[in-house]
C-alpha cells in the first residue's frame, strides 16, 4: 500500500513524460550541436581569410620621384595632392617637421621627410598660375637647388574587377573618421563581443514604429564586415545567423583595430568613372584629394555617411543629400559625446567641396595598363595582385597631367572645330619619352579612361600620313653610305614639284598635294618643310622604294608591314604612335635605336631586387650623320614650314617635328622633339572616320601645350651635329648651289662630308 500523500508514476505515465522531454529537448540539443559545428567551420574559416588578408599585399606601381623646380608645370593644388600621396600631414600653421606642410596665401611650407641632399631648414614653395615660382628655405630666405622627393605612390595593382584601393593602416585613420563612423554605424563596437544586441533590440523597434521601406539595420561593424568578405548579400533568417556566427568568430581571432582596419580598407564607397571606390583611403583621394589623415571633420563625416548608401549620397551627384547625411553624422557625433556642441556648429557649417568625380588623371591609368600588360608576360597573375612587388615606373606625374591637360583642351578645340557633328567623340593620344633613356614619362591613350579602356598609343594602329616623310629622306641620306657609286642627294637636292605620274608593277599611281598646290623646282629641305607630296614620292623613286620600305622593316626594325610601292614615301600604311615614337627616337638618338621603357625595377617584399632596368648599350641602325640631316630639316618644318604654328603659339625651344595627315583626313598628326624630350600625337575617330582637320589644326596644338609645359624651367639645349662627317655651306635657297655674292636668300646648309655642292648659283 502506498504511503499517504505521495505520488506514484505509472512506468507507462513516466515513459510519456521522458518522450515528452525529449521531444523538447532534441531540437534544442541538436540546434546547438549544429551551431557549434558550423561555428567551428566558420573559425577555420575566418582564420584562412584572416591569414590570406595578412599575407597577400598587391603590388604597389610608382611613379618617378618628385623634382621640385623653378618654373616646373606644377599649380598649389597639384603639388599639395602630391604631398598627400606622399603620406604628408597637414598642420594648420607653425613650422612643419619632417613629413609635414602648411598651407599659407600663395604658398606651401614643407620639410621634405627625406631627399638625395639633406634639407636643414623648411622649404616655401611659391606659385604663379601654373608653374612653380621659386623654391626657398623659410628662414635663409635663399633659393634652392631642384628638391627631390620620395617615388610616389601611383596605385595598387588589384585583380581584374575594376576595384581601386590605397590600403590603410589602423594608426594612419585620424580620430575624426574613426569616431565618426562609430557614431553612426556602432558606437559600441569596442565594447560589443561581435553582435550588439542592445543594437538589434533598437532597431527592431525602430522598425516596428516607422512605415519606412528601408529598414534599421542591427548589425554591428563586426557583421557587416563578415557579410562583405564571406557571404552573400541576401536578406534571409540562414544568412543572419551565419552572419552572426562569423563575426563572435572573428572577434575571437582579430583585435578590434584589425576588425576596423579590414573594414574601413573594405567598404564600397561609390565610383570614379568605371572604377569602384572601395576604402576610406581611396575614398579621401578621390573625393578630396587627400592622404586619408588630413581629412577634416566634415570630410570624416562624409564619408561616414556615405557607407550606409554611396551612390544616393554620392556628393558630386546629390549635394543636398550628402549634405544632409553628412550633418546627421556630425549630430551623431555630439550626441554621443565625440564632440561638443561649438565643433558640432561649424562642421555643419562647412561647404561641400569635393573633387570632380572622374578619374584621377595623376594616376595614369593608361600608363598602368601597359605596365600591368608588361609585367603579366613575366610574373604570374597572383604575384602581381597579391606578392607585394614594389614596381618603380618611369611616369612622371606633373608631365602626365599636364599631358591630360593638353589632350582635354586640344580636343575641345578640335570639337569646336570639326563641322559634322556626331554621336561618337573624337579621340587623342599622347606619349612623351627622354629620347636618351627611353623612359615614357606621360602616356594619355584616348580622351576618357572612364568611358573607354582601349590605350590608343599601344593598340590603335593608324596610317602614318605624312609623319612617315622623314624616314623617306633618312633612306636617301643612307644611300650615300649603302652604295657609294649612287649620286649623292642632300638636303639642297632640287626635284620639281608638280604633278605626276608613277608606275609601278604596270599600275599608275597620281599623287597630289594638299589643295591641289605645286611649288616648281624645290630642295629637298622645302620639299620636306612644306610636306609636298610629289616631291616626296619622287625622292622615294629616286632612291627605290625597296630601300625605302628596308629602312623602315630592317634597319629601324619598327614593323614588318610596309610594302615597297611609291604610295610607301605618304605612309600608306599603319602604325600605332608608340611605333611612330620609337622610330622618331632614332632620329633624336642620331641614329641609336633606344626602344621606350615603362618599368625601371621590381622588387619583392623584403626589398631584394626581382628585376633592375639596366639599359643595353644604344644599338646604331643609321648613320648620325644621316640623322642629323633630317633632324635638321625638321627644324625648318617649325621655324617656317608647316608647323610654323607652333611659333606663333609660344613655343621657342630649338625643335625639330613634322605635321601628318592621312588620306581623307582620317588621321592627325604631329611627332617633334627637341634634345631632351621627345612627343607624338594622334587625333582621329576610333571608326576611322575622316575628322576633316589637319595635323597642324588638330594636333600640333595640342603638342605644343605640353611642351610649353615641360620645357618650362629648363635650360633648354640645341642640336648639335656630329663632331665628324658634317660639313656647312652656304647655299641659295631656291637653287641649292653654292650662294654667290647676288643671292637674295641664303641658307648655312648641312651635308655629308664630300656630297657638298661645287657649284656656283648662277641665277641670281
């Protein structure tokens, strides 16, 4: 009998009981055993990638070091955007240290952080209009020598997906941006173990008292950069939770600072042109073109503002928008105790001033396109996006956007000028190279980057025109030395200029002059000068065209696709103008073939060297004395021939250059050169559309611009002729004989050694 007031289970009541328990128990049990699996595997996880980050470095391309100089093309502006690339920090006012500037009326003090010569005092940098004024030290008051600073930092070499970034480190973010974006994405981040359910708490309420379509998010700096690096951004209960599980697991295996570090290096912050903006560093280059630690509060708090949605806060699109944001922010900001209430007033106060949206043209992209190209035919993929190569480049940063420059206003031109309007712009390029080194120092393959990728200089292959002409005269010069029994042709050499026509292989072939105009009797100088057709083709005929086309093919060794028939003395034929400069270089050279380089040296992480440019000896394919010939028949091309434009712009350095313009005026031109610096440019529909405009109208301009710009501040050099094997005489211009006493216009001629005329003018 049971004992009174206790009760007894049946076995079959406690069975039900247990099943019962266990019904509720098991999911539970199971839950957590799969919670703890998946958050095992999602440590691993987050350990791989962690590692990965630490690791894998992309490459760094830059440019070559900044030579400070007087009347060096280089405004405020560009020079401070230099100094931010460079990691200079700016200081409201007092006496920079090393690594630090000031920004005064007109000028900029800064004490070079280091430089080949030691600097023992600040130096002020004073500007006028476009160029650098002077250079002089702020206490001694006395000028200084060209400055050079460190190589600057061009960009990042990413993968293909169209991504630019300039990593940042923890202690280089300023206080400023780090306590703006606590404030208004997760002030408790650094309290929170990775989720913040206060947080969520909040914004489900919030949530269930607004009629908002976009709703409160919860999640923490710590979610968000999880959803970026491992998932996918779908809105699903299973994503949240992994979501959470990744983030107690990161915060388990990274400190704070590298969680803040790897999200702020990670976050999207709109485009620049067809580059996304990922990165608060990136973003500060783009947007104000500053290193991320001379952003001001109002920039912080921009930028701040804008990871929550870039493209409807995008400031260059939605000013107003972004002003609001901005200044929620700032209020945000005070309301959680980062700064007081006067802070808090001028901040909002401050204007919106941001750069324009486009590609920065200082970071060359055309130029890092044919570096990455370059360099992807000897190093593997991975090790260019992720080894941590250090690659030194020959780009020079002033000259590269004062070639922009010229390009963008050279083109305005043309559009003004150009009758037929249509849908599709009309493009340009630009390359400029030290014809003594070869290195490519500005490099502008078509008029936007941002709408189209394809690098002109490099791919676009064109008909020469008549930029081919010198290499018509070079090969007559070169015949005195091929075959000495032929009869010398100089540059006082007289042809007639009229109409004719050639055979060849049993066809006819009827050259004419622009506008249908003929001069007579010509040297080979005026011929030359004034670009006349017929009289070029007859020097071709003269010498043979296969000798013509061998010069081309075989001694410049520039391309293998001319054919030996008369239309080859026009440039009937296509080249791309980074041809047209290597063989123009040979010209500049005095017959030394310097082919252009990009890259000057690789190196790995550690610092050992990978690859050094070490510049084989100059290889002689034509004789200097028939270089210099036409280089100095070129001369006349500016100073009185069809490029005489160039003088009436401004441009007075000794040069030598010619105009170009194909069949139909489809393609302009212009190649010149002086002793030092070496320029070719081509305007032209893609489509090869005639743009009805000369290489005088169309692109000497824009040459001329740059360089103006470049010469500018240098002790400009001349030509000089080879110490043997030239001879000067004076002769009758229009004669080409030796001058007599009653000769109304004489020339000092060049010639070959022996090939001088004997001969007295006897017409005048």
């Amino acid at each position: 009998m049971n004992a009174p007031g206790r009760h007894v289970y049946s076995p079959r009541r406690l069975r039900i009981v247990l099943a019962l328990l266990t019904l509720v128990t098991a999911p539970v049990v199971v839950g957590v055993a799969v919670l703890i699996v998946h958050y095992m595997r999602f440590s691993v996880m987050v350990e791989e990638r962690l590692a990965n980050e630490r690791a894998l470095i992309p490459s760094r391309v830059y440019a070559r070091p900044i030579r400070l100089r007087e009347g060096m093309p280089l405004t405020e502006a560009q020079f401070v955007k230099a100094l931010n690339a460079l990691k200079y920090e700016q200081r409201p006012s007092g006496d920079p240290t090393a690594g630090e500037f000031v920004l005064t009326d007109g000028a900029v003090t800064f004490l070079p952080r280091s430089t080949t010569s030691p600097v023992a005092e600040p130096l002020v940098v004073t500007f006028e209009k476009d160029h650098i004024r002077e250079v002089r030290g702020s206490k001694t008051r006395k000028k200084v020598e060209p400055v050079t600073l460190d190589p600057v930092l061009v960009t990042y070499l990413f993968d293909e997906s169209r991504e630019k970034r300039l990593l940042v480190r923890y202690e280089e973010l300023p206080v400023q941006l780090v306590e703006a974006v606590l404030a208004i994405e997760d002030r408790r981040f650094f309290q929170h173990p990775g989720l913040d359910p206060f947080r969520l708490v909040g914004a489900i309420i919030r949530n269930l008292r607004t009629d908002s379509s976009i709703p409160h998010g919860g999640s923490t700096i710590t979610q968000q950069l999880c959803k970026n690096f491992f998932l996918t951004p779908e809105r699903t209960a299973k994503r949240k939770i992994q979501e959470g599980l990744l983030a107690l697991a990161l915060e388990r295996r990274a400190t704070k600072r590298d969680i803040l570090e790897l999200y702020l290096n990670e976050i999207y912050l709109g485009q620049a042109g067809s580059f996304s903006i990922n990165g608060v560093g990136q973003a500060a280059r783009a947007y104000f073109r500053k290193d991320v630690q001379n952003l001001t509060l109002p920039e912080a708090a921009l930028l701040a503002g804008m990871i929550q949605s870039p493209n409807p806060y995008n400031p260059n699109r939605h000013a107003d928008r972004a002003i609001e944001r901005r200044n929620a922010v700032i209020r945000a900001m005070q309301d959680a105790g980062f700064i007081d209430e006067g802070a808090m007033k001028t901040a909002e106060a401050a204007p919106l001033s941001v750069a324009a949206s486009a590609s920065d043209s200082a970071e060359a992209p055309y130029f890092v396109d044919f570096v990455r190209n370059q360099l992807a035919q000897r190093y593997a993929s991975k090790d260019l996006t992720t080894g941590n190569l250090s690659i030194q480049t020959t780009i020079d940063q002033s000259l590269q956007q004062l070639a922009q420059r010229a390009v963008e206003n050279g083109l305005a031109n043309v559009d003004k000028q150009i009758k037929k309007k249509r849908d599709v712009p009309v493009q340009a390029s630009l390359i400029a190279i030290e014809p003594k080194t070869g290195e490519i120092v500005a490099l502008v393959g078509g008029r936007s980057y941002d709408r189209s990728q394809y690098d002109r200089v490099v791919r676009a292959r064109r008909q020469p025109g008549s930029t081919f002409k010198p290499f018509v005269y070079l090969s007559a010069f070169e015949a005195t030395f091929d075959d000495p029994t032929l009869p010398p042709i100089t540059p006082a050499t007289v042809v007639e200029d009229a109409p004719a026509v050639f055979f060849y292989e049993d066809k006819e072939y009827i050259p004419q002059n622009y506008e249908d105009k003929y001069f007579g009797y010509v040297t080979l100088r005026k011929a030359l000068a004034h670009s006349l057709n017929v009289a070029t083709v007859k020097v071709a005929e003269m010498v043979g065209y296969d000798r013509v086309a061998a010069v081309w093919t075989k001694k410049l060794r520039i391309s293998d696709n001319v054919q030996a028939y008369p239309a080859i003395a026009l440039g009937a034929f296509e080249a791309t103008p980074l041809q047209m400069a290597t063989a123009y270089n040979v010209l500049a050279n005095g017959g030394l073939k310097i082919d252009p380089v990009a890259v000057l040296s690789v190196t790995d992480g550690a610092g050992r060297p990978l690859e050094q440019h070490n510049a084989p000896p100059p290889e002689r394919v034509v004789h200097e004395e028939s270089a210099f010939l036409v280089t100095n028949m070129l001369r006349s091309t500016i100073n009185e021939g069809t490029a005489a434009s160039a003088r009436a712009l401004g441009f007075t350095a000794d040069a030598a250059g010619k105009t170009g313009t194909s069949n139909d005026k489809r393609d302009a031109w212009f190649a010149g050169y002086t002793p030092d610096l070496l320029c070719i440019v081509w305007v032209g529909y893609d489509d090869n559309t005639p743009i009805g405009l000369t290489g005088a109208s169309a692109a000497l301009p824009i040459w001329v611009e740059f360089m103006k710009g470049a010469l500018a501040g240098t002790r400009t050099s001349t030509f000089l002729p080879p110490e043997m094997g030239i001879v000067f005489e004076d002769i009758d211009k229009d004669t080409g004989l030796l001058a007599g006493p009653s000769c109304p216009k004489i020339f000092s001629e060049a010639f070959i050694t022996t090939t001088e005329p004997t001969e007295i003018c006897a017409q005048h």
